[in-house]
C-alpha cells in the first residue's frame, strides 16, 4: 500500500466473494479505518449462473453489516467463445467506470503468489517473451484509477487463514476448477516450486529500460497519435517494445501486434499495422483509418466518451478537417482527419469537434486519449 503515501485513502476494492478478494476487503477496510480513510467494496456479478445474483446480494448485505460500502456491478455477460477473456475484460472496466464514477482514486484487487505463478505459466505457454514473463505488475496505471495488487506476494493459504472470526463464508466459483478452462486446467497441474520473484526484478528494469527509450523517442499527444524520432527509437528489442505499446495505443486494438511484425515495420521505417499508420519520414503514427464506433465507453478504442447525446453520433472528423488545417499545423493531416468528432444523426453535420474546441456551449463534454489497451508500458509481445 506504499504507493498511496500519506494521502487520505480512499480505496475501491474488487470483491468477488472469494477467499482471496475477501480477505483483502477485510485487510483493505482495517488499513483504511486506521488512517480515517474508507472501502468501497465493487461487487461484479457476471451474470453466468442462476444463483450468482443471490449470492452477490447476500455478499452485499454481509458487507454492509460490517460497516463497508458495497456497490453491485452486474454485467449480464452472454455465454459464448473467449468467455473467460470477455469476462476478465468487462470486469476490469466495470471496476474502473466504478471507481471514476464514485470519485474513488485507488482500485485494489486480490491477486495472489500462486496467481502470479499461474499467470507465468499461462503466458509462457502462449509464446510470450521477456515482458510477459515478468508477470503481472503491482501497481498499473489506468485512466480512471491506479490500481494496485497488494497481497501479489502472499500465499493463497495465508489469505484464507486471515479471514478467520470474519463470520463471512467464501464463495467458490465453479469456473475456477471447470476443465473446459485453460487456466482451471493449468491450475490443476500446480505451481508449486515456481519463485515469481526474479520475474518482478526482471519486469522493473524491463519497464525502466521501456520508460527511457519513450522518454528519449516518443511523444504521445492527446489527440491520439504520437510523434517520434526514429534514430532515438532504434530497432533493438527495447524499441520494438515501444513501437508494440505504441502501434496498440494509436491503432485502438486490445492486444499488441506480434515482435516479428513490429520488427518488419521497424525495418521499413514506415508502412501500417494493427490500424495504426507510421508516415513516410517515420515522424508520425496515426490511426489508420477512424471507424467512429462507440462501444463500452470508448470511441475506435482510443478514446474514453460518454455515450453520445441524442440525436448525434459520434465519427471521424473526415473531409471535415480542411476547414481547421491552418490552426493545427501542429498535427498531420492524417491525424486530423481521424480526429473524433460529435455529428447530428441525421444530416451528419458537424457539431463538436473536443479536441479543437469547436462546437456549441449545450455539447459540452470531454474525450480523453486512454486507449483501452491500457499504458504504453504495458504491453507484452509474442512471437
């Protein structure tokens, strides 16, 4: 809990009702009573079993008798292909989309050692290289809270044993021991023995090495493209790094391209890949091509919006951009042009463009570059 230093703290808490997470709300409620701070206790009912909205009821009331705030996040996710994948992601942004809206700074979730161990396992089987591998990291910067994995190092077994005298049974998801799942079957296997400590050391110079060469070739701008310096960025295993976090950041994707890929664009010095464009002269990478689809609180995944007013929409500021060429020499033209902008739904007039400050006084809002791939600086690559 370090990283929140003497700051009052105000933390959200993702509780699943299992051992784990529910062992961290009662330590993360003990911690904050003691500095006159407060949990919020984020329940995410997925919406996957009949009984899984009692349950969360039942985990709600227990809570709230104790003294600790409790929210009900249901998500009503369909069953389907990826579900566990689908399921991790509207997770982690009904969380977030939580804390932003409770004005909460601080996001704790209940990741553990032999979650840890797991995670390398699972990344290691699917080809990922050094990043990967250095597992998932204890505090992770988001657009709307940081979020920080505090028992990371403490054994499943020590967060059930604390949980003793609480009066509150666990819940058990029968996801986690269903073999239908890779990691409920890499789960089975075991990983005992596996030490994730030398892959922390291995993530911190990683992500400083990462840090540095962005700071030396790199800068992101607000209006969703980055500028670079091409003889600075290089194309060692540093750079490529930085071009994959770049390319997921510009292009709106969810996952990073793979290394090879990087690395051909990196020896062409300009071309497009994963809807990103890197501009002949390698100075500018923009969006490729700007869909203007809103979906889960994101414009073309770069952008975070709330949903569009009615009787607009949001799309690319397109042809549009001509009329503002003299004001923005500072971006080119192709990042412009995939600028988003608020139009009527009818006539698809222009009626606000955020990030030139154009439009009228009643359509007042912002949109913020957060790609929904999350930082630079953390994304992973694979083969």
């Amino acid at each position: 809990m370090a990283p929140l230093g003497p700051f009052l703290p105000l933390v959200a808490v993702g509780c699943s009702g299992g051992s784990d997470s529910l062992a961290l709300t009662r330590l993360a409620d003990r911690w904050a009573r003691a500095r006159g701070g407060s949990v919020l206790a984020l329940i995410v009912e997925h919406g996957l079993r009949p009984e899984s909205a009692l349950e969360a009821q039942d985990l709600a009331f227990a809570l709230k008798a104790r003294g600790i705030a409790t929210r009900l996040l249901p998500l009503g996710l369909p069953a389907g292909h990826r579900l566990q994948e689908r399921a991790r992601a509207a997770r982690r942004a009904a969380l977030l989309a939580a804390c932003a809206e409770a004005g909460t700074p601080h996001l704790l979730l209940g990741h553990h050692a032999e979650d840890q161990a797991e995670t390398l396992l699972f990344r290691a089987l699917r080809g990922s290289r050094a990043h990967g591998l250095a597992g998932m990291a204890p505090l992770t910067l988001a657009a709307e809270a940081l979020i920080l994995r505090p028992v990371l190092s403490v054994p499943k077994a020590r967060l059930r044993a604390s949980l003793e005298g609480w009066g509150i049974p666990p819940l058990e998801d029968p996801s986690n021991v269903n073999s239908r799942f890779a990691r409920a079957r890499l789960r089975a296997v075991g990983t005992a023995g596996l030490d994730a400590a030398p892959f922390a050391r291995r993530r911190a110079r990683h992500a400083a090495a990462v840090a540095h060469r962005m700071a030396l070739a790199v800068r992101l701008l607000p209006e969703g493209c980055a500028e670079i310096l091409p003889e600075a960025l290089g194309r060692d295993a540093t750079a490529r790094q930085v071009m994959a976090g770049l390319l997921r950041a510009v292009g709106g994707g969810a996952h990073a391209p793979s290394e090879r890929a990087v690395a051909h664009l990196l020896a062409a010095g300009a071309g497009t890949l994963a809807g990103a464009h890197w501009l002949r002269g390698g100075r500018w990478l923009v969006r490729e091509a700007a869909t203007g689809n809103w979906a889960g609180g994101f414009w073309d995944g770069r952008f975070r919006a709330a949903p569009p007013p009615e009787g607009h929409e949001y799309a690319p500021l397109g042809a549009d951009s001509a009329r503002f060429r003299a004001a923005t020499r500072h971006l080119p033209a192709a990042a412009l042009a995939a600028l988003p902008a608020l139009r009527s739904a009818g006539d698809g007039k222009l009626a606000l463009v955020p990030h030139l400050i154009y439009g009228t006084d009643r359509l007042r809002f912002s949109m913020n570059f957060a790609p929904r791939g999350g930082a630079v600086t953390e994304c992973h690559l694979t083969k």
